[in-house]
C-alpha cells in the first residue's frame, strides 16, 4: 500500500499533466525518460540486442541504440554488454 506521501505526489503529478511511472517520477507527459544509454564504448558486439525481450535495441552506425518507446527498463541488456557500454540514464 501506498504512503500518504506517494499517493499525493501521484495524484498532484497527474493532475499536473505528468505521466507517472515506475522510477520515473513527475516527467512531462509524452516524453520518456531512459533508464539505460549505449555510450560510444559500445563495441557493436548484439549481446544486448539478443537479450532484449522487447526488441528495443537497434543496431546504428557505429554503435547500437535504444529505442524509448519500446524499452520497458528491465535492464536485462546491462549483464551481457562485455564493454560495459549501457549504463543508466
């Protein structure tokens, strides 16, 4: 169950005009905030591509990209990076 607290900070940022979800608090609404980034140490290797179950790893010139609107922040693309390229955003 919820705090006081987070129920009211849900409520206010909503009613502001602010998506709410998981980790990502009070952002403006449409607008996807990323828990992961690809630096430039990506190797281009398709280790995160693979283990990605939403298919939101992109492979781009010259290194891999994530897509917001597919990743859901599972963070199951970190463990496999060998270059330890994806780092949190």
């Amino acid at each position: 169950m919820l705090k006081h607290s987070a129920k009211f900070l849900l409520l206010f940022g909503w009613g502001l005009g602010y998506d709410i979800f998981f980790g990502n608090f009070l952002k403006p609404k449409g607008e996807k905030v990323m828990a992961y980034q690809i630096t430039d140490k990506c190797v281009a290797c398709g280790l995160c591509k693979d283990a990605c179950p939403t298919e939101a790893i992109k492979e781009g010139d010259p290194c891999y990209t994530i897509e917001a609107d597919k990743c859901v922040d599972c963070g199951a693309c970190t463990g496999e990076c060998p270059s330890e390229a994806i780092v949190a955003g």
